[in-house]
C-alpha cells in the first residue's frame, strides 16, 4: 500500500512539474538596474517588437514568466532605456536563468539550465571577435600602397571567413537538429565547386547559378516556425526572391506554391510567408508580377486557406485582385465603350492600329498637365508613323474642363473618350465593373499599351517606357 501511495506521488509531482514547465519562466539578473524595467523583445522577419516586462529589484533580479509557451526564436534583452542588451534563444527549454553585467557585454553574460544559449553566447563572442577583426582589416584597404598589400588583406578576410564558416559546420555536425544548427544553415551560403571541378573543367556561370539556386536552402526547413523569429530568415527569403528566382510570374507562383506546400504543418511560418507573399506581389515592383497576387487569392485567400486575414484585410485583398484579374500581361484587354467628344460611340475594339496606348488621365490633374503633353510630342514625332493610336480616357473632371484641355494643347489625332453619366448609372444598378476597376485605375496618369489584337502587352509605365517597348516589339516583328 505504502508503495503504490509513492509511486502515486511520484507521478503525481512529474505530472505537476510537466504543466509548470508549460509556459516560460526566466530569471534575470542584469547589473546595475535595479528597480527599473526590464524587457524580452523578439524578431519578427525585419521587426522587432515586445515580448515582456519585469521590474527588477534592488538586487537587478526579475523574472519573465508566463502561463503559455513562448514561440520559438531568436530573443533580446532590452534596458531601460530601450537599447538592445544582448540576444538569446528560446526553443522548447524555457525554465533557465542568465546573469550579466553591461559593464562587460557580451563576456559577462551567463547562462544556467540552457545548453543551446551557453552554445550561442560562445559563438557570439567568437562572431563578434571575428567580425572586429574582419573590419580592422578592411579599413586597411584605403591605405594599401601595392597590388600585394591588396592581395594580403583579402587573403587574411577571407580566412577569417572561413574560421566563421568551419564553426558553424562543426556545430552543425555535432547536433544537425538543434535550433543553434539550424540558425547556422539559414546563415550559410551555398560553397560553389571550384572551376577545376566544374563541367569542362572551367568556370560555368550558367553551372554556378543552377548549382547556387539549387543548394539555396540546404539545411533550412520551411517547417521550422522558429525560423521566423530570428533576423536571418527575412533577407535570405527576400534575396531568393530578388535576385535568383526568375523574375516571371510562372517561375514566382511555382517557388511561392512549393514555400507554402511545405509549409503547411508549421502555422507560424505558413502565416509569414502568405503575408509576405502577398504584400510583395499585391503592388509589385516589377511589371506583370502582380499575376502571383491573383494566384495566391484565387489558391489560399479566397479559399479558407488564408483564415488568419482579418475580415478588413481580406476585403482588401478581394477588391485588389478583382481589380487585378481583367488586366493581367498578355491578356485581351477589357471591353471599353465609350463616347467620343461629339457623344458618338467610339468602343476600344473599334480602334485599329498596330498598337493601341490607352491613356487614363484627368484635365485637372497636376501630373496629366505635365505628362500628357509629353505624350502627344512622342505621338506626333515616332508613335502615329509606326501605326500606333492612342484611346485617351477621361476619368475625372467636367465635359467643358476636358474638352478645353483637348483644344488648347491641340491633342489631335487622339481617341477622345467618356463615360456618360446615364451608362456609368446603370452600370453599377447592374453591377457590372467600370472601367477603373477593370483597369485598375486608382491614379493618373495610367498607360497601357495593347497590341493589334488588343491583348496587354505592358501596363503602368511611363511613355518612356511604353516607347521602349515598342521599339522592342518592332525590332522582334522584323523578317
């Protein structure tokens, strides 16, 4: 009986230590605050925010503690004055204790009850020796008098790089799934072969991307949340993105597709990655990448699969992308029938010509004032030869405003078009888009520039731009 009673005990205290080591629970002791705040901050991709608050007593000992788990990542603590004291890890151990004095960071800093941060204080301090050692030798490059001085300066950079490098690995060799490991692996760049190795024996750049962009993410797990807490993962996702992957829509929307897939265990990183998937590519930095937006709302977002979205945000991303849908490169151009300034119909498809720039502009709009005069000079002296026609849409202001405008800067030979007030009424009785959703109109100028058979061939350029793209295009038509 006396023996069942403790082996009751026994589990009954295993099982109450289990649900206290649930949540978090961390001492500090950071010389010399006392009776001050202190604060645990975390990373998130570029951001940093805010985790905790203790106040430390007069003996600068507090703790941080909470009924629920932190998630895992890289942390920080920060004074009371809001400046960054030191980082630390927080995995699945989160009962431990750290001592330091700022007086001497970051070798004061100690850790108790935690391998994985005692591991990454000792890198830190070798990283940060490093890292002063690599600096004390580049600053020497302004004052190298030879070509050798030169040569002995990037020779000493680069072994010091390496013994960064062999640290790294070795950690990851010892313990390959250990949070310390794979912070390292997301830190790692690809090591290209030698050229002696490579195809022919020489250098292959074509080899080296392929090789590059293929062992990118060796090592590093999109089903790893933790990765999203730390400063690393954001610049190489964003790199990846940059300046590796092809700049292509389809390219875009199979790496996104791939991220996400393997993704889909991990909540953390699978909400990063839609988020960031889709504030880049929503207002895209580059032409025609805005098909991935409408890829990821058409696949996750209008779904379920992006339920995470505030009802706010979601209704934003669904105007965006049905404003978006209509006008995507290399589609045909939505219908346009409008009236011309004599109240004749005048439809886009109606518009014959090797190539058809469709200007949205408004005769009291400061940039129209200055852009579209410039357009007309570019139409008069290269576009009207090479058969291109210019629909010019009113988005904005009076009849008599757009007509006076039209006159005095003798805009002839342009596709003057409106919308009646009476068509735009039953338009949207009917529910039916109007142009500015069709076309994305939101600001103006807007150009866009169709070929003969009205599919979009470029969108939201300057007529400079427009211009190049039409050089191009009569270049590539040439026998």
């Amino acid at each position: 009986m006396i023996k069942q009673l403790f082996c009751s005990l026994i589990l009954f205290l295993s099982a109450t230590r289990l649900i206290a080591q649930q949540g978090y629970d961390i001492s500090v002791q950071v010389k010399p605050y006392h009776n001050q705040f202190l604060y645990l901050g975390y990373y998130y991709g570029k951001v940093r925010a805010l985790q905790d608050s203790v106040m430390l007593d007069a003996n600068s000992q507090g703790r941080f503690k909470g009924a629920k788990p932190l998630p895992g990542g890289i942390y920080f603590l920060v004074s009371p004055s809001k400046q960054i004291l030191f980082e630390l890890l927080i995995d699945k151990d989160q009962q431990f204790s750290v001592v330091a004095d700022t007086s001497e960071l970051p070798a004061s800093v100690e850790f108790k009850g935690s391998d994985d941060n005692s591991q990454f204080q000792q890198y830190s301090i070798f990283a940060g020796n490093t890292g002063r050692k690599i600096n004390s030798l580049n600053n020497n490059y302004a004052s190298a008098k030879t070509k050798q001085d030169s040569v002995i300066i990037a020779s000493g950079v680069k072994s010091l790089t390496n013994e960064l490098n062999k640290y790294r690995d070795s950690t990851i060799r010892k313990d390959s799934a250990s949070f310390l490991s794979a912070l390292f692996n997301a830190m790692n760049e690809p090591k290209i072969p030698p050229a002696k190795e490579q195809p022919g024996g020489k250098y292959d750049s074509n080899f080296v991307y392929h090789f590059y962009k293929e062992h990118y993410w060796d090592g590093i797990s999109f089903a790893d949340d933790r990765l999203v807490r730390t400063p690393f993962f954001e610049p190489k996702l964003d790199k990846y993105l940059q300046d590796i992957v092809a700049p292509n829509p389809d390219s875009l929307i199979s790496e996104t597709d791939n991220m996400l897939l393997q993704s889909r265990t991990a909540p953390e990183m699978y909400r990063y990655l839609m988020v960031s998937f889709v504030q880049r590519f929503v207002n895209p930095q580059y032409m025609g990448q805005d098909a991935v937006f409408v890829h990821l709302f058409e696949k996750y977002i209008n779904t379920g699969k992006a339920e995470f979205f505030t009802s706010q945000y979601r209704d934003f991303a669904t105007k965006r992308a049905y404003s978006l849908m209509a006008n995507l490169i290399g589609q045909a151009a939505p219908p346009l029938d409008l009236t011309d300034t004599a109240d004749h119909a005048l439809p886009l498809y109606g518009v014959k010509g090797n190539f058809v720039v469709i200007c949205f502009w408004d005769p009291n709009c400061s940039h129209c004032k200055e852009v579209v005069p410039k357009v007309d000079s570019i139409f008069k002296a290269k576009w009207k030869k090479q058969g291109v026609q210019i629909y010019a849409v009113k988005v904005d202001g009076t009849k008599s405003e757009w007509l006076k405008f039209i006159h005095d800067h003798h805009l002839r030979d342009w596709k003057h078009v409106y919308q009646q007030e009476a068509k735009q009424k039953l338009e949207e009785k009917e529910g039916r888009p109007g142009f500015r959703q069709l076309y994305d109109v939101y600001q103006t100028p807007l150009l866009y520039l169709l070929d003969k058979d009205k599919r979009i061939i470029a969108k939201k350029l300057s007529y400079l731009q427009i211009d190049e793209v039409i050089s191009i295009k009569l270049k590539s038509n040439k026998p």
